[in-house]
C-alpha cells in the first residue's frame, strides 16, 4: 500500500517534470537505457552532469565578468554546456543556452548576463528537482524508477 | 583474409559486436553515447581526448570497425580529426554535434564524413549505424563485379562531392550517401568482400607507379571528367577495383583542392616575386594535415622511382578543377605519368626527369603555398623509394612558405623545359647537378621533430622551405608509420628519411631566398646522369625571394618537382594507411617563381647538399649552407625530401 503509494507518488512527479517542461523527451532516453545491469543509470548521468556542469557554468561566470566580452570564447562554451544539457533532457537549461548563445551572437553582453542568471536558476532548480525525484523512486523500489512500460 | 579470432564471433553475429570508438569532450554526451552503443550491443570504447583515439587508432586500425567524433573538441577540431581518419585509417567516421546547422553538416560532408547526428543523440538514429561498416564492404565486392553501374552514380558523386564544395547544401547531402559510400572505399582493396564483417581488406597500396598511371589518366581525361572507371581502364591495371580508384580519385582532388587554396595565395605572392618561371602551379596548402598515404607501399617505391609524373599531373591537375588560382599550370604534357615511360633510368628519369632531361618533373611551378600552417601542410610521402618505406613528403605547416614548384610546361622533365633550360643557366653557376644522386637518406628520426606543427614558416622561405611544409612523416620505413602524424596534429613524427643527402640538401633550403639548389645528389650515382642533365634535379628551390634564383628554382624546383611528383601523387592519399606514412604537403614554401617543391626534397637537401657540395660549386647565391633549418622546421622538411631523395636514389640504383 504503502509503496503503491509512493509509486504513484513517484509516477506524478516525473510527470509533473515533464509537463512543466524541465525535461524532456531525451530523459525518457535515458530512463530506457536504464536496466538491471545499469539500475541507477539516470542518476548517474544526472550526477554526473551536474558535476561537470557546475565546472562549465563557472568558467562562463568568469568569462562574463572579463570586460569585453569575448563572445565567441562564451559561445563555445556555451555550445558545450548546451551539448551536454541536451544530453540528459534538461529543457529548460538548454533553452536559457540557446537564449545566451543568441545574445551572444548578436554582441549582446548585457543580455548574456542576464541570462545567464536565468539559466543558473533553472540549472539549480532542476538540480533539486531531480534529486527529490531520485531519492522518491530509490524509496518506492526499483521497480518504479520511472521507467517507460515497454 | 584476416581473421581475428577473438573477434570471430563478433564478426558472425555482425553487426552486433561491432567496435566502435566514440571521442567527446562531454563526459556526460560520452557517457550516454557509450550506454545507448552498448546497448545496441556494440563493442564500446570511450575517450574524451581527440589525442587518444588518434593514437588508439593508429595503434592498430583493425581494432575498430566505426569512429563517432564531435565536432567541437578543444584538443583538436572534429573535423581534423575526421580527415585523418579518413585518410590513414580509411574508417566509417560519424560526426556529433548539438549544432545541426547546414554549414557544419556540409563540412562534414566534404570532409568525408559519412554521417552526421545531432545531439542529444537517440538511440534509434544509433541503431544503423553499423550500415556505414557493411556499406563500405559491401561496395567493393560490388565493385569489383559491377564497375559500370556505380560509373555513374560516381560521377555524380564525385563532381557533387568534391570539386563543387559550394554546391548547395541539399545536393551534396543528397549525394552524401552516395558519396559515402564510393568515397568511404578508399583504397580498398575488393579482397574479401564476401562476407561484410571480415576485417578491413588490404589496402591497395598505391605505389608511385601506380599513382602516375593514375594521374595521367586523369589527366588524360581531365581532371573534371576523370570518372574511376575510365581512369581504370585507362590504367590498365589489375588488381585494381573501379572502387579503388573512386577513394583515390576523390582524395586526390581533395588534396588538389587544398592545394589549390594554398595554390592561390602563392600566387599572388608569386606574381609579385615575379617568378620568371611562367607557370606554377599552385598546390594549395594542406590546411591542417593532410595525410596522404605514401606512395607506395614499402618497397613498391623502389621500383618506381620518383614519378614526377603523377606529381605533375597533379599539378597541372591542381589548377583545373580544384578552381586553382593562378598559376596552375596544368601542362598537360607534363601531367602525363605515362611519360614515364622511362621505367627505369634514374629515379629522376622517372619521375622526376622523364628522360634525361633536366626538366623538372613538374612543368611550371608548383607553387605549393601553404597558407594555412596549422602546421602542417601536407607531406608527401616519399616513400616508395626510399628503403621501401614510404616517402613522405613533408608537408609542414609552411604559413607563409609557399612551396612553389614550378612545372614546366613540359612534361615531366622535358627538356623544353624551361626549367630544365633553368639548369643549364644555372649551370655555370649552380652545378648542381654534379651530383648524381640524390642521396636517399633516409632521415632518421633527425627530424622527428614534428615540424609539421610548427611548420608556421611564416614568413622566411628558408624557414619555410624547410620547416614548413614538409612535414617528416615517417617515411620510408615503415616503422613511420606511427609516426606519420596526421598532418593536422602536425606532428611530425620521426621523419624519417633515408637520405641524408637530401638532408643536407634541405638545410640548404632554408634560405629561400637563396636558391637552395639542393641537389639531392645523393640520389644515387645513378641518379648522376640524370642529375647531370638537371642540375636542378632533386633540388629544392627554395629561393623565393628573388627572381634570379628562379632559375635555380626552377632547377630545383624541377628536381623537385621531379622529387615531389615523386611524391605527391604517392603521397596524396596513399593508401599506405598501414604504413601510416601521410603525405603531407607542405605547400609553405614559396619558392618564389618557381616551385619550390621542397617537401621531401628539403629534407633530403640537407643530406645532398652536403654531398652535392663537394661536387657543386654553388655559386653564392646558393645557400647550400643553409642547414638549419630555421625554425626547425626544415630538418623536418628535409626529412620528406630525404625521402624522396632516398626514394629517387633507390630508383636510380635499380635503374
């Protein structure tokens, strides 16, 4: 009953995730190249984003703080950061790149900063979110990890 | 047919256990790529380091059967990396990227890509990749039973892919396919193609022989016309697949392109040095590395000798279709390998001086400009000659040096040459040709020093001359192999070459300005006749500075050019993949007027110089002294030249 319970739980807080379109269709990827023999996949990818990515976003901070702008260097990096965001799904992280990469182009250091902000937030929070969602399903059981039903 | 045991079972239940090699700065993409290919069941290996998969690749090219790379990469560009691949490995290589933007994806096309995927990658779009593998397989059986059909569908390919890089995006990428999979034969082998997941055939090993029968067909056809069958039938050869000739074709006017780019910035450069020569062609600098497989296969050099004549044909070839600026000089009479029918006098006969003649091998001038030094422009493998090992042609990142070989409008080593008239100028002053022979030596790891990346010759010839462009791959022996660094990473791997002559020679390049008459006398004494015929021979003319040396230039060019013909059609794109010998041109040198054909030439320079010296008296104007190269480059350079030279010279002694 109980687990039931929290599988539903869980059920509805991935969906949730998707329908507030904090990801998106590669998480399902993800949640497919999930199996026995690699049962904590999606996390580890999520843990292993994160931590590659806190190292990205703070090489971009910098970059921005250096005056002028090299926009092309925070291009790259954003194309970078952009990649591997993609990789797991995280849609509204990659819509706030692609926003900075346009500021970018365009010379647009002001915008890049502020969204850069933007996209630091929305980083954070789905950060939390997936680690809510992570620790839910290891709860409910392994069967639950939001896997799609075959 | 080769069989691995291990992977026999893999190899049955292909395309399961397929080995794939996945390159991604992104751990997390990586990471992703590596589940979603394990679980198509394929056999995985990762590596976030550009570097690493090169050398895991090089370490031993049958271990994978596909490359998946990303196109943004900070150690090296994606597409660099995929140009080598291409070209040493002759592998199925898939870019990735999350920029789907057409431009990228063109590139990737022209590169020789033979798929591109967007991130975030799904792993449906995974799941076929392995076609690429049995595509490439399965062409050459086909191939080898079906020539006529893909006659066509080639064509289109070939015009869509190569020459017409601004083609609009659509017809290439509709051509892609196809493309890929005429293009993705490279030189191929059609040996076993029974059963599609036998490992790679055996290339076929374009020796220089072969590779002047290939470019006088094609020059006899016209480089825009040039179709693999009728380049087939015109080579006449056996063993040879129609496929075969398609990679071959397709790398050869790839670097005809490149060539060209380089070409043309030579030219102007050229115009103002007001190279006397009239024509010269442009080789385009190879940006990056360009890898061109040796000639031949180890030994195979030897018996050709130095074919100036593919190289000419090349080089007239350059200017046309390529858009070559300006001066091409596509002296169809030079351009013909056939020339040589001189199978066996003295290398430089061969190749080089079709005849006696002191014509250079390459009617006009080759201006080999290489402008995009990243270091590496393209090296020439030299290898057939030389010790059986591939020459290389150093093709070092000449920035600035242009290696202009001046071509005569002859054809190869006409004595109508002007150039070859050049000789007898120079005669007086220049005997260069004392020598006979160009000494082959082999340059051993002297110049191991990459030079090819740092070929940044910018700016003075003599640097460039030596450094620049040629870029050591290893050459003629075949333990070059590993050492042929793909032209892009400019590294230059141990050059090694075999004729210390040439070395000496090559120093001598350094100074451009100086016609660095470097006769690569250390040829062989069989090369003397020849030699004497054209002092110029195996010299690297490297003075682009001024006028005057033109004419020395030209000698050297011409023996250069006999040299680099020798090299350059082996070099370009051998498929001495096994002997990992690149041919990298280095186009950088600029030698002003006319060609300074120095790959492999300077290398051996300094080697034949040191010989020639004794027999030559150079006039001042001739730095024969100039040994250092500067930069450090041309020991690099010289190393190709040594490899030519060794090649030539192991021609001539068997002549």
């Amino acid at each position: 009953m109980e687990r039931n319970n929290m599988r539903r739980q869980v059920a509805l807080m991935r969906q949730s995730l998707f329908t507030q379109g904090y990801l998106d269709e590669q998480f399902v990827q993800l949640e497919e190249l999930q199996d026995d023999t690699n049962p904590n996949f999606v996390e580890e990818i999520a843990t292993l984003y994160y931590r590659d990515s806190c190292r990205s976003l703070q090489t971009i901070e910098q970059a921005l703080e250096k005056t002028p702008h090299d926009f092309n260097k925070l291009d790259n990096h954003m194309h970078q950061f952009k990649g591997s965001s993609s990789s797991i799904g995280a849609k509204k992280v990659k819509a706030e790149c692609q926003q900075f990469r346009e500021y970018c182009r365009a010379g647009n250091g002001e915008g890049c900063m502020r969204t850069f902000q933007l996209l630091k937030k929305e980083h954070a929070t789905l950060k939390k979110k997936l680690e809510a969602y992570f620790q839910m399903a290891r709860q409910a059981g392994p069967i639950e990890t939001a896997s799609r039903p075959k | 047919m080769t069989i691995e045991p291990v992977l026999d079972d893999q190899r049955d239940q292909f395309p399961l256990g397929m080995r794939v090699l996945i390159v991604d700065d992104d751990v997390t993409c990586l990471r992703v790529l590596e589940t979603m290919l394990h679980k198509c069941q394929y056999h995985v290996t990762a590596t976030s380091h550009a570097f690493t998969a090169l050398e895991l690749l090089r370490e031993n090219r049958n271990k994978f059967d596909l490359v998946i790379s990303d196109v943004q990469m900070p150690d090296m560009d994606g597409f660099k990396l995929l140009e080598l691949v291409g070209l040493e490995m002759d592998l199925p290589v898939i870019m990735l990227s999350s920029n789907g933007d057409r431009e990228l994806v063109m590139k990737g096309v022209t590169h020789g890509a033979c798929d591109y995927l967007v991130k975030p990658v799904r792993i449906q779009e995974l799941k076929n990749i392995w076609q690429h593998v049995v595509r490439r397989k399965k062409v050459d059986s086909k191939d080898r039973t079906n020539s006529g059909n893909q006659d066509k569908s080639h064509i289109g390919n070939c015009g869509g892919g190569m020459a017409n890089s601004d083609q609009n995006v659509k017809l290439n990428k509709k051509r892609k396919d196809q493309n890929e999979d005429e293009d993705d034969n490279r030189d191929e082998d059609g040996y076993d193609n029974d059963d599609p997941s036998t490992q790679k055939k055996p290339r076929v090993v374009w020796s220089v022989d072969l590779h002047r029968k290939f470019v006088a067909a094609v020059n006899k056809l016209g480089i825009d016309k040039a179709v693999p069958k009728k380049i087939l039938d015109l080579m006449n050869e056996d063993n040879l697949t129609r496929e075969n000739v398609a990679s071959h074709l397709q790398k050869f006017r790839l670097y005809l392109k490149r060539i060209s780019c380089v070409a043309n910035q030579q030219a102007n450069m050229m115009a103002a040095i007001g190279s006397s020569d009239s024509s010269y062609l442009r080789m385009g600098s190879f940006n990056g590395v360009r890898n061109y497989h040796a000639l031949t296969g180890p030994g195979q050099f030897n018996n050709t000798g130095f074919r100036s004549m593919p190289l000419n044909g090349m080089i007239g070839r350059v200017n046309t279709p390529a858009g070559l600026g300006q001066h091409c000089l596509p002296s169809s009479g030079s351009i013909k390998l056939g020339h040589g029918q001189h199978p066996s006098n003295s290398i430089l006969d061969q190749g080089l001086f079709p005849g006696n003649r002191n014509g250079s091998m390459f009617q006009g001038n080759l201006e080999l400009d290489q402008r995009h030094s990243k270091g590496a422009t393209s090296v020439r493998d030299l290898s057939a000659g030389i010790n059986g090992t591939p020459v290389f042609p150093i093709a070092g990142g000449l920035s600035d040096a242009k290696l202009i070989v001046s071509r005569s409008s002859d054809a190869v080593g006409l004595t109508d040459d002007p150039i070859l008239r050049h000789p007898r100028d120079f005669e007086g002053g220049r005997e260069y040709v004392n020598q006979s022979s160009l000494s082959v030596a082999p340059l051993k790891s002297d110049f191991s020093a990459p030079f090819l990346d740092h070929g940044r010759l910018n700016d003075s010839w003599s640097s460039a001359a030596q450094s620049s462009a040629f870029r050591s791959n290893s050459f003629p022996s075949s333990n070059m192999r590993d050492n042929i660094p793909v032209v892009m990473s400019s590294q230059l791997r141990n050059c090694q070459f075999d004729v210390p002559s040439i070395n000496s020679v090559s120093s001598q390049l350094q100074d451009p300005r100086t016609e660095m008459l470097i006769q690569p006398s250390a040829i062989s004494s069989t090369a003397e006749q020849i030699i004497d015929s054209d002092p110029t021979q195996g010299w690297v003319w490297m003075d682009h500075k001024q006028d005057s040396p033109y004419h020395h230039s030209d000698a050297i060019s011409s023996s250069m050019n006999s040299l680099m013909p020798a090299n350059i059609p082996v070099a370009f794109d051998q498929n001495l993949d096994s002997k990992g010998t690149t041919l990298q041109r280095n186009m950088d040198f600029n030698s002003i007027g006319q060609s300074n054909f120095l790959d492999p030439l300077h290398i051996k320079f300094d080697e034949v110089e040191r010989s020639v010296e004794a027999s030559m008296n150079l006039k001042p104007g001739y730095t024969m002294d100039q040994r250092k190269p500067q930069g450090g480059l041309v020991s690099n350079n010289y190393g190709l030249l040594d490899d030519l030279v060794s090649a030539m010279t192991n021609q001539l002694e068997k002549r």
